[in-house]
C-alpha cells in the first residue's frame, strides 16, 4: 500500500492531522450532531438513496446495508441497546409492529418531518402509547411472477404449481421470508385466510412431496440468483426486484390475475423509523427531504416502487403494482400484518416439522 | 510454592479473557434456552418464566433428523477427507526436495484463503441444476433436484475446508514419524503395503484422530455450504440456530438448538479421544 517510507508518514501525518481535527469538531459539538447512521435495503435501493442523499448538504449519512431480512437487523439492535448505533432504519410493516412493541421508535409528528402531511394517513402505524412510529416512502407489493422463456407452459392458476412439467422450477421462500405471504396465498386460494392457515399448510405439503421446489429462499437474493440462472422459473417477491429483472428477462408478473387464480397481490409499504437515543433531529431532518414530491418520484422511479407522497408522480414501469379502487378489490390483499408478525416463529417451526422433512 | 504462584498469575489473564469471553457468553445463552419465548417478541422478555419446552421441542423426530442429518454429512465429509489427505501428506511429508514441501504447503495453506463464498459459488455453478455440468448430468440420467444428489454437492462443499486442514494436520504427525521404522520392518520381510498398514498408520492414529475430529467439527458446524448448496432443502443445524436468531428472533429456542450441538460435539470429541486412545493401545 506504501511504497516509501516516506509515503507512509506522510499518510500517518495526515491520518493524525484529520483525527484532531475531527475531534475538534466532537469538542465544538457542531458535526457530530448532522452525521447520522442510515440501515438501507442493499442493490439498487443502496445506490438510489445514496444518489439521493448526495443532493443534500445539511445531513451526512453513514450508510449501512441490511444482512438478510427486515427482522434479521433486530436482535443485533436489542443487544446493543439503548446505544444501537443507528439513527435510521428501514423496514416494512411487519418489522415496525415488532419496533412498535418494544418500543424503540421516536415519535414521528409533523413538526418533525412535515412532509408528512402529505402522506396517506392509512400508512402510518402507531406503538401502544398512539405515537407514529413509521415515516413511509414507498408502496409496493408482493407478487408471483415467472420466467416465460423457460417456463415449460403459461402459468395460470396457483394449482399449476403442482403440475409435474414444474419438476424443481419452482422457488418457494422460507415463512419468515415476506412475512408467509406465499402461504397465505395458497391459503385465501383454498378457502382460508391469515388466520385459517390449515388449507395452505395441505397444498403446501402436496407442493413438497411433487418434487417442483427446486429451491427454498431463506432471503431475496436467493430468489433473484435462481431466477436469473434459470435454476428455477416462479416465484413471489416483492415488486421492485421483478419489474427490475423484466427489462432483461422474459418475466411476467402476475399482479393482475383474477382471485380464481390464486395469485394474489399483497400491497405493504416500506420506509424509515428513528430509532431513540441517536441524532434524531438529523435523522428526521434526512427523513423529510427524502419524502418531499420530487425526492420521493426519484427515488421510487429508480427502485421501481409506488411513491407515498401523494404529490409525487408515478412511473410508467410500475403499473403492474398501481391499482385504481377496482383493481385494489379485485386483485390486492392487505394482510393484518400486526396478526402475521406474531406468528412467523410458529409458522416457521411448522414449516421445519412438517414441509422441509418432504423437500 | 512461588514457582505454582507465579503460574497462577501468569494464568490469570488468559483465564479471565477466555472467562470474558467464552464463559459469560455461553451461561448467557445457557440462560435463555431456559426462557419462555413471546410471539411477536425479540428474544424473550425480561422476567420471561422458565421452562424446558425449548429442549423438549428438540426431541420430535424432524430437529432428531436435522442433527442426525448434520452429523452424518459432516462424517462422510470427514472419512472422506482423511481418505485423500492422507497420500497427499504422506506426499509432501516424504518429498525430499524442502522447496517443494515448501512449495504443496503454502498452496495447500493458500487455500484456506480462498473465501467460503466463492468455494460455494464456484460448486454450484459447476454441479447446481444450472450449472455447466448439467448437460453431463442430464445425460448420464442423474437427477440434480434429488436429495441424494443435493446432499452429494453439499458433502463436496464441506470437502473444500476439510481436505486442506486434514493435510496440514497429518502433515504434521508424519513428519514425526520416524522412516527407519518402516525400513526396519521391510528388511525383516514385511511388504510396502504391510509395513504401510502395520508400522505407518498405527503411529499416525493419534494424527488421523486429529484431523478427522477437527473436519467433524468444521462440517458439523458448516453455515454457508448446506445455506447455499442445499437450496434451502437440506438443513443444518447452523442454519435452524440462525433462523431462530436472526430471522424470528426466538432466542431461547435458538439458545437450546446451541446448548444441545454444543453437548453433542463435546461427546463427540470425547468418545474420539477415547477411541483413539485405545487404538493406540492395542
């Protein structure tokens, strides 16, 4: 790394020079207060906001990426806590029903972060105490889709999935991957709900034993690796990654089908919470700038998601995850996501017991 | 008696450090595997009851399979390994040019570098079912969706990290082993092959012990192989204490999985002294 020794004090001189000078600035106060730490979604999400983050001046960001699930940051947060080490956190609606109840969330107010205001109400989730916990930034959803240049016929219904032409193409995550939307759409398909999981726990079974899972995800990666490899050709994931991969592959989404067919749209959202303790005003601060309308458009343009700030405008790319009324009755679901958060451990446990001793 | 005192103060660090950060660690998750879990919870609450439902769970035939699963791929890794180790050592260790032995160590150490990632990465894309071996696979009508198939891919995984630390250890108790023994033994009559089984394996047991226990436990203890390689179908241990962790945030269940493969290995590695103890008896 050195070639001279010469080189090297000179490196070790400035190195020092920058270390007294940043603290310094720690003893005047002034920068440490306008430096938050930022946990984003990895790939293009990273990239987008960090883009988006370079437009502004008043707040730097330390950005973190996500190892895993929205719940796979939590644990690691309640061990360090009250000093997590993070200001800004993203997550979806299960995740913040988790926050919510252990409580780790600054209250949200429009005086903090008011772009808010221009924000549906419906999505904010409040904790026990009725604060707002959420700052929303994008809408998407959680749909089938597959691969039509190597799917071995045109998928239609979810009882194709059981079709022996499907023989290990099929990728099927893990429950405690997207919240067991997968299952649950097997169960609506059968007659079930969230709470009525038997049905889908049957197809689920009947699924294991065909021999048409040729991978389980245990997180999104694995999802977009055997798609793209051609490892597998279906499978369910949140929006953004699908529309992404069908400006190269053949893929269709299957968002708008109709309820007979079982493959249901589930609408969530994704966005921030300011974790207490931090450099919250800076964190709020960040928060608002990158919900205002043209911020919010941009960011949801390049990540291929719905823009929650009602006076931002939609892409073209994201229709097939933009629902008028109608289509919200007759093709989404919006799950209790407050039930569905409390019972991934179950979910899973049944899943080691009873599916994976079939795969 | 100040000889035995210095002793105990020059111990004194290490045994805290080591108390710090291995003891505490682990009566923490002792701890918590004895807690009641909450749904919907991070871990269990404080002031959670005690209860032995976390342990008791461990015992439906699906976790006995998960750990007799885990243990079975980690043994076939671990045979396996000592198998090819063992000539490649006995290589090396008989070389008589020291560059070469220089040269085949620092390549076999080499590889230990090598990122587990890319060891995974690299298998299944050469034997994944879409992978360039697939057209082969097809044609010689082996399934790659099968489990047998799965677990195969899964046990050359393992083989990546044992095959190396199985050489270096043999290696080791090889070169201790003194040549003129052997010479000995075929000067008195005895053939290549029997001076080989009768003098050579009999004083390297100690050695083969060594690496085959050590290749266990990197098998048994495997995350990212079985994560990647086993497509999510095949399952170790490692991976169900991760997603109780990490993905449900059921500490005591996950604490318990830990305590029990922990319990486990522990015999393991007891019942293999012994073993090894007694061949080297007989």
């Amino acid at each position: 790394m050195f070639s001279t020794r010469r080189q090297f004090l000179k490196s070790a001189t400035s190195a020092a020079a920058l270390g007294a000078s940043g603290s310094l600035a720690t003893t005047v106060g002034a920068r440490a207060e306008d430096t938050i730490t930022a946990v984003d979604w990895g790939g293009n999400y990273a990239n987008e906001i960090k883009k988006l983050a370079a437009k502004q001046s008043d707040i730097k960001v330390n950005w973190q990426l996500h190892a895993g699930g929205a719940m796979a940051i939590l644990p690691k947060i309640k061990a360090k806590w009250p000093n997590p080490g993070i200001d800004l956190l993203t997550g979806w609606d299960p995740s913040w029903q988790m926050i919510a109840r252990e409580g780790w969330a600054e209250p949200v107010t429009t005086e903090r972060v008011p772009n808010l205001a221009d924000i549906p109400h419906k999505l904010l989730v409040k904790d026990g105490s009725g604060n707002v916990i959420n700052i929303p930034r994008t809408i998407s959803a959680m749909v089938w889709f597959y691969r039509e240049d190597i799917a071995p016929f045109p998928i239609t219904t979810l009882d194709d999935l059981l079709d022996p032409r499907l023989k290990g193409k099929i990728c099927f995550p893990v429950p405690s991957l997207g919240s067991n939307l997968q299952m649950l759409s097997l169960a609506l398909h059968k007659g079930g709900d969230e709470r009525t999981m038997e049905p889908a726990w049957e197809f689920m079974k009947k699924l294991a034993r065909s021999g048409n899972i040729g991978r389980i995800a245990n997180a999104d990666t694995d999802i977009t690796t055997s798609i793209t490899s051609g490892e597998t050709c279906l499978s369910i994931q949140g929006a953004s990654a699908p529309i992404e991969r069908a400006r190269n592959f053949k893929i269709r989404i299957l968002s708008k089908m109709d309820k007979e067919s079982g493959f249901r749209t589930f609408i969530y959202h994704e966005g921030w919470c300011v974790l207490k303790g931090g450099h919250t005003d800076a964190a709020f601060k960040f928060a608002n700038f990158a919900i205002a309308p043209e911020t919010n458009a941009e960011f949801n343009r390049a990540i291929s998601g719905v823009p929650v700030n009602i006076k931002s405008k939609v892409s073209d790319e994201i229709k097939p995850i933009t629902f008028n009324n109608e289509e919200m009755e007759r093709f989404a679901y919006i799950p209790d996501w407050a039930f569905l958060s409390t019972q991934t451990d179950a979910w899973m446990k049944r899943w080691e017991q009873e599916i994976a001793p079939l795969l | 008696m100040s000889a035995a005192r210095s002793k105990v103060l020059l111990l004194l660090p290490a045994v805290a450090v080591f108390a710090l950060l291995l003891v505490a660690p682990i009566l923490m998750v002792l701890d918590e595997s004895f807690r009641a879990f909450e749904p919907g919870r991070i871990g269990s609450v404080q002031g959670a009851s005690l209860t032995l439902a976390n342990y008791a769970e461990l015992l439906l035939p699906a976790y006995v399979q998960y750990f007799a699963q885990t243990y079975f791929l980690a043994f076939c890794a671990s045979v396996v390994a000592v198998f090819i180790a063992f000539p490649i050592s006995y290589c090396i260790a008989r070389t008589e040019s020291p560059s070469t032995r220089k040269a085949s160590l620092s390549a076999i150490v080499g590889l230990m570098f090598l990122s587990a990632l890319v060891r995974v990465y690299a298998l299944e894309l050469t034997f994944g079912s879409a992978g360039v071996l697939s057209p082969v696979m097809s044609f010689m009508n082996i399934n790659p969706n099968g489990r047998q198939y799965i677990n195969f891919v899964i046990v050359a995984g393992l083989l990546h990290y044992a095959i190396p630390m199985s050489i270096l250890i043999l290696f080791g108790a090889i070169q201790n082993l003194d040549p003129r023994l052997i010479e000995a033994a075929q000067s008195l009559g005895a053939s290549a092959l029997s001076s080989h089984i009768t003098v050579t394996l009999p004083l390297c047991t100690r050695g083969i012990f060594s690496a085959f226990v050590v290749s266990m436990t990197l098998g048994v203890s495997a995350f990212i192989i079985p994560w990647i390689l086993g497509r999510g179908r095949v399952l170790f241990i490692s991976n169900l204490i991760y997603t109780r962790f990490s993905e449900v945030a059921d500490y005591p269940s996950g604490a318990a999985i830990s305590i029990v493969m922990m319990v486990l290995s522990l015999l393991m590695i007891f019942s293999m002294s012994r073993l090894a103890t007694s061949f080297e008896r007989t």
